[in-house]
C-alpha cells in the first residue's frame, strides 16, 4: 500500500504508471526521471528520454504531471522533458566506436531510382528538426549527390590532423562530391573504395553526434562490406517503391545487412502514392502495400510511405530539402513521422543491447 506521506518514494512509485510504449517498461525502472525535488508541496523533476524525437513526449509528461497531482500534499508539478540518445553499439563486436558518434544508420536499397539519397537526406534534416544532432556520410562514392540535394558547394578541410565536415542545415556533412568536379567519375577499385570510407569514418572530426545517416550506394557490393568491418552499425533502413522488381531487389538488400550483422532498423515504402494537390486524391500508380507486405515476410519493421509529390524532386534539385521547404505539408509530416519510428527503433536496439551486456566482463583491448 502507497504512503500517504509526501516524499520520494512516493512521487516515484506513483510515476510507476508511466510507462514508454517502445520499450515498454515504466519511466521510473529505465531510469528516465532525474532531479526529483519536494518542497512544501512543490514536486520537481526531469523525464531524460532516449531521443528527442520521441513522438509521445507530451502525453508522456501529461500522464506523469497526473499521476503526481494525484497523491495528497502535493500544490504543483513542474516537469522537464530533456533526451539523452543512447548508443547501440556492443564492445564485443570487435569494431571500435566511432569518436563524437552514438549511432551509425545506414540508408541502402536494392536498386538505383527508388529516391534512397532523398529520403537519407530529408530523414537527417528531420532528426535535426526534433532536437537531434546529425550528420550525414555520403557513402554512395561513385553518385555522391548529397551536396547537390543540400545546395552545398564546398572544399573539405582540416584542422591539420582531421577532415572537417560541412555544415548546412544543422547538419554535418561529408562527400565525396566536395572532392571531385561535377563530371568528374570516380573510377576505383575495391580496395579505394574500402581506404575511402575509412576515412570518411576515422579521419573526420564528427562532433557530438547522436545519429550519422550513411547514404549507402545502390545494391549489395563493397561499401556495405567496407562499412560493416570498419565501424559498429545501430542498424540499417533500407528504401523501396511498392514495383515488384523494386521490391525483390530489397529483398536481397535486407539479406546482406542481415549477413553482414546489422540490424534492419525497417522498410520504408517512398514514391508509395500520388496525392493530387487539388482534389487530393491519392492513387497508387506504382503498385499498393508491397513494401509493408515484404517486411511483415521478412518480419522487419514497416517505417512507413512516402508519397509522390512534385516539391519533393524541386527540392532536391535545388538544395533546400522538402523538411526544409515545407515541413508541415503531408510530404514533410510523412518524412517527420520516418524520423520518430527509425528513433524508437534506434531506442528499442539500444535498450535490448544495454539489457544484454549486463553482468557482462567487457573486453579489454591490448594496444
């Protein structure tokens, strides 16, 4: 039975209701309530979530502002909401963390033409919206057509010891288009390409981030394999159209992650419907639900579709991203909703890693 006595345990046992519906335990064993005061009445805390673009962050406060008002003596609430990302990464991967990074993400496809270097862009900007710190690595070597979509023309440089990414946006970015001239064709090698991104990786002063988004080239070849022997992986999501020939390419795509041991954090379905801007009717001109379908057979999360809408490509072509241009249009909200479900997968790994490793002797690295 409760205390009717105004104190600690109290408060916490009350907030012992609250609970986070991705990791579906109660605030207060996951430890997210922080500097809890009482004075005369007068109930302080902090709710330290797992990301900044948690969707449910206002009902979460409002339940625990209710929960709290509820017990006898107490006059008012004053409740913090602040986030904390966690990272994902496990010790006895063998892979050593990425310095000034929690999480890496990897964006792939199957196949060319399904808008992957969109969405990798458009889902960075929308992290960094929601209050994350993002960068993006522009891993297609041979495409490298972020800068392009961001409307950065830039040099890389240093600091005499390490690569300093580009910012735009508020996010840090990284190319292989700041190295090479518009038509100029990266001709190389696997083993380039594999010195390359580490590079991109090792040689770049990344600054606190909380997600670096990779935007992997096309299909299933040396970068991905580059990418899982260089550094540890939060996870991977890979972009399909709902076209069949789309959809068995990803298959593939969803495979080698598997093989390669990261995570798919899901599937999301882009160019899934044409809304018309006047009468708004949505049409599905490249086929329906192929890309929930295939990752319910392969039971990987459904991140959600993103329509077919002209702002989208104008954005691209001219460097200021539809998140940017438009984000409270159903296209951005889309985008924003993309964000917050890849977050909660992020969260989700990083609970399960942080549940496994207790109790566990972690490695010691001779050096």
């Amino acid at each position: 039975m409760m205390s009717s006595t105004l104190d600690r345990d109290a408060v916490l046992g009350a907030l012992k209701i609250v609970t986070d519906p991705d990791l579906r335990r109660d605030i207060v064993s996951l430890g997210f309530v922080k500097n809890l005061t009482i004075d005369s009445g007068r109930v302080s805390f902090t709710i330290e979530l797992t990301t900044p673009a948690c969707p449910v962050k206002d009902q979460l406060r409002e339940q625990a502002a209710a929960a709290v008002r509820a017990l006898a003596g107490v006059v008012d609430v004053t409740i913090q909401m602040t986030a904390n990302v966690r990272s994902v990464s496990a010790p006895e991967t063998g892979r050593t963390p990425l310095p000034g990074v929690k999480n890496v993400v990897a964006v792939g496809a199957g196949k060319g033409g399904v808008g992957k270097t969109t969405v990798a862009v458009n889902l960075a900007l929308a992290l960094a919206r929601c209050g994350s710190r993002v960068g993006i690595l522009d891993g297609d070597i041979y495409g490298p057509n972020v800068p392009i979509m961001l409307g950065l023309q830039t040099q890389l440089t240093t600091d005499g010891q390490r690569i300093q990414p580009a910012e735009k946006y508020g996010v840090q970015v990284v190319s292989m288009g700041f190295l090479t001239g518009e038509d100029a064709p990266v001709i190389w090698r696997g083993p380039m390409l594999h010195g390359a991104i580490q590079q991109f990786f090792r040689d770049v002063a990344w600054h606190d981030l909380d997600y670096l988004i990779v935007d992997m080239p096309p299909g299933t070849g040396d970068v991905a394999l580059s990418l899982s022997q260089t550094v540890p992986v939060a996870g991977a999501i890979v972009v399909t159209t709902p076209q069949q020939v789309s959809l068995a390419d990803t298959r593939r795509a969803v495979r080698m992650y598997q093989k390669l041991n990261i995570q798919p954090l899901g599937v999301v379905e882009n160019m899934s419907y044409y809304a018309c801007p006047n009468c708004h009717h949505e049409a599905d001109i490249f086929g329906y639900g192929g890309g929930e379908t295939l990752a319910q057979s392969m039971e990987v999360p459904f991140l959600g579709r993103l329509p077919v809408y002209q702002p989208i490509r104008e954005g691209s072509d001219n460097g200021v991203p539809l998140v940017v241009s438009e984000p409270g249009s159903p296209a951005g909200r889309a985008f924003v909703t993309l964000a917050e479900r890849t977050a909660a997968q992020i969260s989700i790994a990083a609970h399960k890693a942080a549940e496994a490793n207790k109790g566990k002797i972690p490695l010691i690295q001779v050096r």
